[in-house]
C-alpha cells in the first residue's frame, strides 16, 4: 500500500509561489478577457453574477467618412448600422457567405430628391437579449434642408440555427406642417438594393441575378410580387394603415470579369423584410419602388429603391407613430462547404 510522504520545506515553497503565480496568471486572464470584451462595445455588458456574457458585443469603427457599429452574436458579425454623414442604414449578414452582405434599409424619413442625412445614433447597447438601437434626427429635404423630425428605438437579436436577424421597435415622425404640392409624398423608410438584368452570369450565358430576386409586397386586402425589370416605376394606389415589404435574397452570380472588370466571387445574399403597422387608425400608406434602368448591368449600384409613402394629398398628419417588425433570413446552408442554396439537397 502506497503511503502519503509530506513534502519537504523546498517543496511547499515552490508550491506556494507556483499557487501565487497561478493565481496571479488566473487574474491577468480575467482582466484581458473584461477589457477585450468591453472594447469598441458602446454600452454596458451585461453581467449574471461574477461572468461577463459575451454571447452579443458591438465594434465602433471609422470607415472613411463613415461611423459603423458592428454587431456580433458569439462571434459572428450579423449586422452593420452605418452613419455615413447622417443615414442610419442597417445591413444585415446572417448567414455564413463572408461577402453575403446585400440589401440596406435606411430607416430615417425623407421627402423626395432628398440626401438622406440629419441622424444621430444615440446608443447601440449589447446585453444577453441581443443589441438595442436608438436614434434620431431630422426630416431630410432637398440636399441640405428639413421638415421635422423623428426617432427610432429598435432590439435586434440573431438565430445562429435558422441563421436569422430578426427586430422589434418603434418609429415616430413630427412633421413640421402638413405635406401639401411643395413637400410632396414622405418617404417613411428606404430599402437599397441591386437588380441586374441580362448580365453574363458565373453558371454560363446571361440572365438576371443581384442583391435580390424580386419583393414581396402585402397590405390590408392587397398582396402581389413587384419584379424591377418588369415595373421599372412602380406605385400602386392601395392605401393600407400596415404593410409588409419582403425583399427576397438572391444567389448573386454576375461574371464581372466578363464584363471587363475585376471578378468577384458568386454570394449569397439575404433577404429583407420590414412591416411597418400604423399606430393611428387614420394614418395610411401607399407602396412605391423605383429600378433605375439605365444602371441595369451595374454592379456596384444600389438601382433600386423601395419606400412606402404617405401621399400628400390624403388627409393632413403632422404626427406618425408606427410599430416596426424586421427580419433578414439567409438563404444558403451554412453546415460545409461549398454553400448551397437553403431548401435545396446538399
């Protein structure tokens, strides 16, 4: 039988200061971990007893003339909100494609011919839920005047399973006077996008691929499918007091190098989805996309416009409230590679 030797006096010393030194490694670590965390994170993590949740964290980065806030769920960056002199422009990623980013949606309000601008980010707060967005600003008009003003107060969270961004929040907008013939229609939100139209494509030949495939529009007793090349100017008359815009993602194959310039690699891009619900029972808005035709074969381009409007000739409002749903879905199955389309068999 094995019997227990005390250690010697040298021993126990060692042992004391390789404890000491663990422990004091032990702390280093805790602190590096506290700091990295916390970095570029603009609000407070949130804290469950003595452990910092790292499931959700936000970056601040300066980009050119840009202010981005980069959310991160366990690692993986699924959305981008951009303050680029003014725009509060979210873009999301949620699936694996590193370059699947596509559609933007500029949730800031704006008359016609306006430069979207006059936003402040007031907070981007990561917590164990997901990452709360706030902000505010001014009505744009022409390039450099307003009309009012409005705010924002949005929750965003990431699925990593369904590889889904979905949102919650509020919307409101005070217009300074009515809309009359002057103002004209108000703009309640913009969603960029890019259509390409009879291209060369990757996969041979020529067709349409982009950004997005086509939107899915829905409102009170409406529902139909907008297709850009097919309705290059597109405002139907259905008045609805809640609308439903899905811009749907699409598997983006141009041949650039086709076209003469440097080639990028095929990406999947997400789909867009936003429903915005009138708060006012008398408040009722109307679809309206544009396709830029001329910049049909342009990749780099955001052709293509998508905005529900308040008509200025319908009964006067100077206040708007509205509730917000948001939701971007991947389109491809991030289990190996090489990507495949979601739906379709491996």
């Amino acid at each position: 039988m094995k019997t227990f030797e005390p250690p010697n006096s040298g021993q126990m010393k060692a042992q004391k200061k390789g404890t000491r030194l663990m422990r004091a490694v032990g702390l280093l670590l805790a602190v590096t971990l506290l700091v990295t965390l916390s970095v570029g994170s603009t609000g407070a993590l949130t804290v469950r007893g003595s452990v910092v949740d790292p499931w959700y964290r936000v970056e601040q980065l300066e980009v050119g003339d840009a202010l981005e806030y980069r959310f991160y769920h366990r690692g993986h960056h699924f959305m981008t909100l951009i303050d680029e002199q003014g725009t509060f422009n979210l873009r999301p990623r949620p699936g694996c494609d590193i370059n699947g980013w596509g559609s933007s949606w500029y949730a800031q309000p704006y008359l016609p011919g306006a430069l979207l601008a006059h936003t402040e980010v007031e907070a981007v707060t990561p917590s164990a839920q997901g990452v709360q967005v706030s902000g505010s600003g001014a009505v744009s008009r022409d390039e450099s005047a307003t009309y009012g003003t409005w705010g924002a107060t949005m929750s965003f969270a990431y699925d990593p399973t369904e590889r889904i961004v979905t949102g919650t929040g509020t919307y409101t907008i005070a217009l300074e006077a009515p809309l009359d013939d002057s103002t004209g229609d108000l703009n309640l939100y913009k969603i960029a996008s890019n259509y390409l139209h009879e291209v060369p494509l990757l996969t041979g030949g020529f067709g349409d691929t982009g950004d997005m495939s086509v939107a899915e529009v829905e409102g009170n007793g409406f529902a139909f499918t907008w297709l850009p090349p097919h309705q290059p100017s597109h405002f139907p008359t259905d008045r609805t007091g809640w609308l439903a815009v899905d811009v749907r993602g699409q598997h983006n194959v141009v041949d650039t190098a086709a076209q003469n310039y440097e080639r990028i690699e095929p990406a999947f891009k997400p789909s867009l989805k936003v429903v915005l619900t009138a708060q006012q029972p008398e408040v009722e808005m109307t679809f309206g996309a544009m396709y830029d035709w001329d910049k049909r074969k342009d990749f780099w381009e955001d052709n293509v416009a998508i905005t529900p409007l308040i008509l200025h000739e319908d009964p006067p409002v100077t206040s708007l409230a509205f509730d917000v749903l948001f939701e971007s879905q991947a389109i491809e199955r991030c289990l190996h590679l090489p990507l495949i389309v979601r739906g379709q068999r491996p």
